[in-house]
C-alpha cells in the first residue's frame, strides 16, 4: 500500500536580494536609497539654511520657515493617510 503524496505547484525561485527586499519592505523598515535622498535632503536644507544665514541673519530664519513651510505641504499632499482621514467635501 503506498500512498501518493499531492502534487505541489512549484514555487518561482527569488534571489537572495530580492528576499531581503522583500522582508525589508514587510517589516517597514527604510531602504537604502530612500535614506540616503532623505539625508542628501538634510544636508542640502542646512547648506542653504546656514548660507542665507551667514549672508544676513534673519534670512536664515525666513528660508527656514519657508522652506520648512515647502517640505510640511508637500508631504501633506503625498500621504494617502491624510487623504483618506480628511475627506476634500462634497455631498456623501
């Protein structure tokens, strides 16, 4: 008496990197390159922060309002979380 064991579908074969990223992806954690567009940004923000500063003082402070300011309504606009929370009107 011998049993047949069910036939299984094969599973598609993933390199190791894209394993990673796919794990990486599920747990919410950072990829590299968007890390490193935030830090570049960062670091771009500070370099025109302190430029408009050492130029004259109170510059400093408006292009930080403003760019600050910028970078709060483009995020706002990109977030489907907020989109979805704060519903644009209409009648329902």
């Amino acid at each position: 008496m011998s049993q047949e064991r069910p036939e299984r579908a094969p599973t598609p074969r993933r390199s190791a990197g894209a394993a990673r990223a796919s794990r990486a992806q599920g747990s919410g954690a950072a990829t590299w390159p968007s890390m490193a567009a935030d830090l570049l940004g960062l670091v771009g923000f500070a370099g025109v922060v302190t430029g408009a500063w050492l130029v004259y003082e109170p510059a400093g402070l408006i292009i930080a309002g403003v760019l600050m300011l910028g970078a709060g309504i483009g995020i706002a606009r990109r977030s489907p979380e907020l989109h979805e929370s704060h519903p644009t009107g209409g009648d329902e």
